[in-house]
C-alpha cells in the first residue's frame, strides 16, 4: 500500500467510526423517547381514571346536594309568602 491509499483507508476508518457514534447516539435517543413516551402514556391513562373517579364522586355529591336541598324547608317555595302580599 503506498501513502495515500493507507491515508484512505485511516480516512474511511475514521468515517466509519463518525457514523457508527451519530447511529449510536441516535438510537440511544429513540430509546429515550420510547421510555418517555412510555411514562406519558402511563401517566394520562392515571389521570383518565382519576378523573373518571371525580366525575363519579361530583355526580354523588349532586345527587346528595339535591336530596338535602329539597327536603331543607329553606330551599320549598311556599304560598304563604306569596298570598301575604
């Protein structure tokens, strides 16, 4: 091998090594956004059933609302009051 064909060699090497690192480093970081896509995902699918268990909750707190609200004198509308005026 004479000097230029030993320098293409070292510079084909060196190419190899450079594309080889930026391959690596991009599935390290399609990795990374799997996991992170992976813990977001998990994270809304809480959330979803957190909120699923507060609308359960509001709609029995209503409900109650309601039943002390219409059994509480306070809240009846009366005919007394109105035929007084």
């Amino acid at each position: 091998m004479n000097k230029f064909s030993k320098m293409c060699c070292i510079s084909g090497d060196m190419e190899n090594q450079v594309e080889l690192e930026e391959k690596t480093r991009l599935i390290n970081q399609v990795l990374e956004l799997q996991n992170t896509l992976e813990d977001l995902s998990a994270r809304v699918d809480a959330v979803k059933e957190e909120n699923l268990k507060l609308k359960s909750e509001n709609q029995v707190l209503g409900q109650y609302i309601e039943n002390l609200m219409s059994a509480s004198s306070v809240f009846q509308t009366t005919d007394s009051k109105s035929k007084r005026k």
